[in-house]
C-alpha cells in the first residue's frame, strides 16, 4: 500500500485485497493515536501493545480489548482525547440518559472525514445537486441532525435545517421548498403521515422523491409501509455518535442490507455470550474501530446492536460489504416467561396486517408470577364501527401470528389513530412495569 489518499468513488470499488491493506495502513495508525490517550495507553498497555508496531495484520486487530460505554463514561470528559485541546473544533455527547454522558471530540480533519463519508452515504441513495434535503433529525448535541447537514451541503442539495417536531411548518416547508429528499426517524415519518390530512396538506403538493430513515430500529415492514404511504424510496441509514453518528453504514439504491464504509470502519461481529467473533453470515452484536478520526479514537466498539455481516458483493458494484437492518440493540431484548423477544419482531408481524395503522408500544408486565405482554396498536378509524367483527378477527389474527413467531401468547388492544404518544425523538416501543428483572 503506497498511500491512502484515495478518491471516494475509487475507494468504494477497491478490490477486497487493497481495501484490507488500506484498513491495516489505517489501524496502525489508529492505534498510534489511541496509545496517546490517558485511557488506551493503559487499556493497550495491559493487553501487551505499546506501539503500532505490535500490530502486524488485521487480525491482530483481536489482541485489542473491546470499549465498552462504560469505558467512554469512565474517561469523561478528557481520557480519550488524543489532541491538544485547541485542535478540536467540535464535541458531540450522548443524551446521557442512563448515566454520566460520554463525549466525543472532533478535529477539522475528523470533520472533512465524517463530510465526506456522508456525501458518500447520500449519492448512494440517489441524491444529488439540485435535491431539497429537508433535515427532520434533531440537530444538537445528538448527532443525527447536523451529522448529515455538511455532506448534504458539500453535494450541493438545498439543505433545510428543520430539525425534528412542529409537524405543521414541516409540511409547510416541504410544500412551499419542493422538498425532494427528507431525513428522519421512521417513527416520524409515520407521524407526518397521519397528520397530512388534519393539516390540510395532500401527497399532491409535494415533490418528494426519498426518504433517509434511521437512528432508531424498524422493520422491513415499516420501510415498505413509508414508501407505499408517500410513493417515495426509503434508505435505512445507521450511525452512532461514538462512530461519528450518521454515515457508517447506509443503504445504497439496490436497498438490499447497509453498506459499512469499510475504509473508514473496521467491522466485526461477536457472540454475544463468548464474546468470540462470529463469521459473516451469522448474527451477533456490532463491534466497530473507526478508522479516520484522531480527536477521540475507539476501538473495538461494543455498539449492542444485533446485525449480520452479509458475506455477498452487493449487486451495485460497491465493494464495501453490507450488515443487515439493526435487530435492535442487546439491551432491548424483552425476557417474556423465558423467552427471548425483540420488539422488532412484533413489528415484523403488525405491521404487515391490513387494517394496521402507524403507531405501536408493547407493554409488559407481571401478573402473579407470569410475565405479560400486551400489544397496542393504533388501526385505521374505518374499523371503528358498530360491527367489531373486524376489529375482532385483527385481533384474532395479531395473536395467531405473533404466537406462531415467538411462542408467547400475547395479549392485543386495538386503539384509534392519535391514541398512542408520539416523541420527537426517538420512539419509544416499550413500556416495561416489572422494574429490573434482568
Ligand atoms: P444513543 O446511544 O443515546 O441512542 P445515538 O444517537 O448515537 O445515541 O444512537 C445510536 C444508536 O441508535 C445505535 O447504536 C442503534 O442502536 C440506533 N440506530 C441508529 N441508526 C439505526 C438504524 N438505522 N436502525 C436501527 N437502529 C439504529
Ligand atoms: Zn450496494
């Protein structure tokens, strides 16, 4: 490997061979800086690297130990800054919704990278010049908004900084700005959806083209029902603010798994119990190395998030391998008497019915010692009649199906449109009552 100042388009279609020189090049690299950080000087001490040198091939990538959360949460706010301070031109943090925030700081360089990435990411999904790219992400601390916001500019789209919430200015935004191309949660555009007509706005006024959908775990199902609902394409889009956040893997037009832009990401699967890499092909939790940053390098990122390593070359001609749609992350697993059950699942079967509206939430509870779960979904208000046949055989029909799925019998409340709470952020599928039984 000679260098690695690769053209995008080049880099996209590298032969397997020269990308995994280029990913070594950039490992070493990467474990250079790390070893300059309070935290990973000791962490890669203690596992016997001290220097970029111990590291020979890819596969040496295994003597690292993982990082955890915790270990982001335990070197706030400085142990992994790998630069002087005033090298750094941003900083990003988690909500820290369940415990001390973690932080991520980036240089200018990190930023470019991160730009780059994401324009990458777009012109995979189609977009172009000319393009009105409606932001519906939260721009903020959180990385989903202002995460796409560069690349969108550096391709030259029209960039509408809407943030997510006040459904109505979006609408009105989109219709007056021609919006071709929105960005946001799927729980969101569902929402958007069900208020169209109460805001007295129709599909005919505007001129949408796609949807890039992420930041939060969604079925095939929900994809489908987004593009039938606004005759769009939907791409399901997944990042992470510990990886930067939007762009580290991204669906390309043949919407057929995400591809990890693997010269900047190094991708592993692991067995969830032994902590083992798994082979491509089988499930197991995200781990991931980003490649392109120097403000906070990470390595080996435990992500919680279920997916498999689609071992196939995807038919667009990119070389970078796929992941499939985010099962959901290990914490969100829900133990029903035993059984394991990710909401994803009663998605899966949901919102396949006919009938079925865009809006649900799972709750779970304890009766005597049994573990119920109830499934509440919103239906379409033409099924509010005096006759409850209908009502009843959905219900009959939820049940048998997500019975012959996961084998738990589940208990089902069929509500009108707008019954259900909607969050600007992300949606919250699970309202869990028994405390911590896990
Ligand atoms: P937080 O950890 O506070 O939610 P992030 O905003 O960085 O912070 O969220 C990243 C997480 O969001 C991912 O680890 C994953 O669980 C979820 N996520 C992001 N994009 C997707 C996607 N396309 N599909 C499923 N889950 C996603
Ligand atoms: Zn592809």
């Amino acid at each position: 490997m000679k260098h690695d100042l690769y053209e995008d388009r080049e880099v996209e279609r590298l032969d397997r061979e020269a990308l995994k020189a280029l990913q070594l090049l950039r490992l070493k690299k990467t474990v250079a800086t790390a070893l300059t950080t309070p935290f990973y000087k000791k962490r890669l001490k203690d596992a016997g690297i001290t220097s970029a040198e111990d590291i020979h091939t890819l596969e040496d990538i295994r003597k690292i130990p993982y990082t955890t959360k915790d270990d982001l949460r335990e070197a706030y706010p400085y142990g992994l800054l790998s630069v002087e301070l005033d090298e750094v031109v941003r900083m990003h943090a988690s909500s820290g919704t369940t415990g001390t925030p973690t932080v991520i700081y980036h240089t200018q360089n990190d930023l470019d990278n991160w730009t780059n990435l994401t324009v990458r990411s777009l012109k995979a999904t189609g977009c172009h010049k000319g393009d009105v790219f409606q932001n519906m992400m939260t721009y903020g601390l959180f990385t989903g908004g202002i995460g796409l916001h560069y690349g969108a500019e550096k391709l030259g789209m029209l960039v509408i900084p809407a943030s997510s919430g006040n459904t109505k200015r979006q609408f009105q935004l989109m219709k007056d700005f021609k919006t071709t191309t929105i960005h946001a949660t799927p729980s969101y555009m569902l929402h958007l959806y069900n208020r169209m007509e109460e805001l007295g706005y129709s599909l005919k006024d505007f001129n949408l083209k796609r949807a890039l959908i992420g930041a939060e775990p969604h079925s095939e199902e929900v994809r489908q029902k987004i593009e039938d609902l606004f005759h769009i394409d939907a791409y399901n889009s997944y990042g992470l603010s510990e990886m930067n956040g939007p762009s580290v893997a991204f669906e390309c037009t043949e919407k057929n798994g995400m591809h990890v832009w693997e010269d900047a990401y190094y991708v592993e699967t692991i067995d969830r119990k032994s902590l083992e890499p798994v082979p491509d092909g089988t499930e197991g939790e995200l781990v991931l190395t980003i490649l392109v940053r120097t403000g906070t390098p990470i390595l080996r990122y435990r992500t919680k998030d279920l997916t498999t390593v689609i071992p196939e070359p995807c038919t667009c001609g990119r070389t970078s391998r796929r992941i499939t749609r985010i099962k959901g992350r290990t914490d969100d697993m829900l133990i029903i008497n035993g059984v394991n059950v990710f909401p994803s699942q009663i998605e899966e079967v949901i919102m396949k019915m006919p009938g079925i509206g865009t809006n649900y939430l799972i709750k779970v509870k304890k009766v005597g010692t049994l573990d119920k779960l109830t499934i509440h979904t919103e239906v379409g208000a033409e099924l509010f009649t005096d006759d409850a046949r209908d009502l009843y055989t959905l219900k009959s029909r939820i049940k048998e199906e997500v019975k012959a799925l996961i084998t738990i019998n589940p208990g089902v409340e069929l509500h009108e449109p707008g019954f259900l709470p909607v969050q600007q952020g992300k949606a919250i599928r699970v309202e869990d009552e028994r405390g911590s039984v896990y």
